[in-house]
C-alpha cells in the first residue's frame, strides 16, 4: 500500500493523457445530451460523488448517481436516451456495475466506463473506454486506482462544453500529488490521535465529501474500525449529539471554496462540545480551530480532492500498522467485490 502511495502523481499524469486523447470521442458520446448518471460502488462510488459535485458545479449539467438495484433487482424501465451514463469501476469485472451499464445502454444511454482493466468487460462494451493508468495494484485497499479515478472524472469534466478551463488547473495536479506522497507533517501525530480514540467519525462537504466518504471507508476496511463518514450538513442534523469527549472527529476541507468558512464554524462547535479535531487540508484558520493538523494539496477546491486523499492514504496506512494489522490484505476483502454473493 505504501509503495502505491508513491506511484500515484505518476498515474494522475498519464491518466490525464489518456482523457485527452479520448477527449472527441467523450464530447460525442455526450452531444445533445443533457444528463449525466454515475454507477458505481465502494471507493469507485465516493470518485462518482466528486464526479457529480464538479459536473454541476462546474459545467452546469444536472448529474446523479445511479442506484444499481433500480436495474439489478427492480429491472425498471426509464427513458434513458438523454443521458450519458459514467460507470466507474476499478476491475471493471464488478458483475452488479456492469449489469448496470448493460441495462442503461439497452435503454437508449450513450456509456463512458472508468476502469483501470482496458480489457474488462466494463470496458470493452461501453462507448468509450476511459482506462486510468495506475497499473497494477496488489494492495487491496484502493490508493492509486481511486486517485486515478479522481483524474479520470475531473478530465472528463473538463473536456466537456464549459470545463476547458479545469485543464489549467489540473496540470498543477500530478506535482502536488507526487510531493503529498512524501510529506510527513502531521501523520504521526495524527495517528497517534486515531489510535487512542474511543470514537471516530469523518466529515466534509461538497467537492470534497467524496474523499470524506473515502477516507471512512479506508479507516474502516484497513484497520478494522468502526466509522462514520457525514456530510457535515447531514452530521448538525441530528448526529451530533452524539459528539464529545472521546471522539475523534476528521475534517476535510480544500484551501478555498464556499464551505471552507463553514467547516472552520464546525471545527470550533465540535470541539466546544468535548471531541478533538484532526483537520486534513484547509487553511491557517482551520489549523487554528483544529487540535492536530495535516497540510493538504496546494490547490483550488475544483480539483483538490485529487491530492487530499493522499496525507489520509498515509495516516490509514501508518496506522494500520501501529495496530499491528497487514494494510495490503484487509480481513475479508478481495479487489473484485461481488455484491450479492449468491
């Protein structure tokens, strides 16, 4: 896991290559379509998450993301023939997400499959094939395949009409992945925090609830903890009683944006009510309001989720191994995940 930590600025470039010289084919599965409609599941539906808030936010194209029983299970039928449907799927051998393509495409949608397998079956039925460049990764928990992913949407974002200006920004994306890989500061103590907490939950919002979402998920498949991942409007309505003494909250922010000033109120309320606060990215003023800080991504919030994910990839992975627990082989997972086993 540690090894493909390291390997990850290298795959963001070369996936990006691959995006532009994919990029006609996107814009003509996407011609006079209006709705775009993620699938996925795990790390690849938390990408889906960030796919959706810069699709919108971005380019002004209402997106969504799918829930595969509608298909898998309910066999509905919808009208379809306005979208363009973005499967993601590392493998893409996942049987559920590639059922989903099928039944999409059947009903009229134009396809982009995301995967790291040009081969995979995801890939080779859709209408274009956007295959991240990570290679292969033995670990199981998701590290460059996911940041490549993050890669892959965002390129994909900005090749469409009105997101040519994202390219500028995500060139400044490989350098800051690569020296995130790195960058010590704050994960020891940050570990140590994790590791004598009773509780632990992890929150964000907007273009970076997605990673919030993914660094949950990785504390809980890698070292075998119970977490919680909210978006903070979802944590003040209702779970937060539940903050105090004990509990360990994770709080990702990008270094700008609209909900960078919010998340500095949520990082004062949360602790005023008994919990410490271990803040990954933001700004000085986040630092400030924070127990424990890790310096984040030099980048604008469009495409910061791309290099936060990285000092949380080193805390999880540091911290399963203080644990005493193989990060590379979580109990219980395999890289192919079937969703209904029989």
């Amino acid at each position: 896991m540690r090894r493909e930590i390291a390997e990850q600025g290298a795959a963001v470039t070369a996936t990006l290559d691959e995006v532009r010289r994919q990029a006609e084919r996107v814009r003509a599965a996407m011609s006079g379509r209006r709705h775009i409609l993620f699938v996925a599941r795990g790390s690849s539906d938390n990408a889906a998450i960030y796919g959706r808030y810069l699709v919108e936010t971005h380019l002004g194209v209402q997106a969504s993301l799918a829930a595969p029983s509608v298909a898998t299970h309910y066999r509905a039928r919808l009208d379809l023939s306005d979208a363009l449907v973005v499967s993601v799927s590392q493998s893409g051998r996942t049987e559920e997400i590639v059922e989903v393509q099928r039944w999409a495409a059947s009903l009229g949608a134009a396809t982009v499959a995301v995967s790291n397998d040009a081969d995979s079956p995801l890939a080779t039925e859709s209408d274009v094939a956007l295959t991240t460049q990570a290679g292969t990764e033995r670990a199981v928990p998701a590290t460059k395949s996911y940041t490549a992913q993050l890669a892959a949407l965002a390129g994909l974002a900005a090749t469409l009409d009105g997101g040519d200006d994202l390219w500028a920004l995500l060139d400044r994306v490989p350098g800051e992945v690569s020296r995130l890989e790195s960058a010590e500061e704050g994960v020891a103590a940050a570990v140590e925090a994790l590791d004598a907490s009773e509780e632990r939950l992890v929150t964000g919002r907007g273009l970076v609830f997605g990673t919030a979402l993914e660094v949950a998920l990785k504390l809980e498949e890698t070292c075998l903890q119970p977490v919680r991942g909210l978006s903070y409007a979802d944590l003040r309505h209702g779970p937060i009683a539940v903050v105090g003494p004990g509990l360990t909250a994770v709080v990702m922010a990008a270094e700008d944006g609209p909900l960078l000033s919010p998340i500095v109120e949520l990082a004062h309320d949360l602790t005023g009510r008994g919990a410490q606060v271990l803040a990954i990215g933001g700004d000085e003023t986040l630092a400030a309001a924070s127990a424990y800080h890790v310096p984040g991504p030099d980048l604008p919030e469009a495409v910061a989720p791309i290099g936060l994910i990285v000092p949380a990839q080193l805390i999880v992975e540091s911290l399963a191994r203080r644990l005493g627990l193989d990060p590379d082989s979580p109990r219980g997972l395999s890289k192919v995940t079937t969703t209904d086993p029989t």
